[in-house]
C-alpha cells in the first residue's frame, strides 16, 4: 500500500511541476489588456499555440524556480522572428504575435 501511495505522489509531483511556469497573453503590445494563459512546460521544448487577436505575452509565474525564461518565436515549430523574455518582461510582436514558444525553468 504503501508504494502504491508513493508511486502516485510521484506521477502527480511530475505532472504538476510540468506547468509550474505560466505565460500571459495580451491583446495589445504591451502586456496590459490580458486575454488568456498557458502552460508552456519547463523543459525548452517547442510548444505551439496561437490564439487570434494576441500581440504581447510574458511570464506570469514562475513557481519553484529561481528564474524562468522563454523565447517566443512569430511562427509555429519554434521558427521566424524570435524575442526572449525572462519573469515580467513583455515581450511584444505587434501586429503579427506570437505562434509558438521554448520555455526554461532554471533553479
């Protein structure tokens, strides 16, 4: 029973730590009219998301992190015109937004 308890503390643990880092995104360019969050992930991979009407976003929260950065990127797979952003740095792409992102959690 007891490993049983410890083994699902554990996949919980690692599924929650997953979105531990929270991005914003605005409707203007800079990240004052809040339309949505996401969860990105931690690990620098590539996650696509484009939502219409976005042209600004920035991390929110960074929960058990020292620091946090992401680079967000104009087309999806993390390809075009890119900008980095670290905690509560806007990152603006007026006119065009944000389609994908690469996101870091660093102790």
């Amino acid at each position: 029973m007891k490993l049983g308890s410890l083994l699902l503390l554990s996949a919980l643990t690692a599924a929650t730590t997953a979105y531990e880092l929270k991005v914003n995104y605005y409707s203007d360019g800079g990240c004052e009219n809040y339309v949505t969050s996401l969860w990105p992930g931690d690990r620098d991979e590539c996650y696509d998301y484009d939502y219409s009407g976005t042209n600004s976003a920035l991390i929110a929260d960074c929960k058990q992190y020292g620091l946090c950065s992401c680079t967000y990127y104009s087309e999806k797979g993390c390809t075009g015109t890119s900008k980095g952003g670290g905690t509560a740095v806007c990152a603006s792409n007026w006119g065009v937004g944000w389609k994908s992102m690469k996101c870091t959690g660093l102790f």
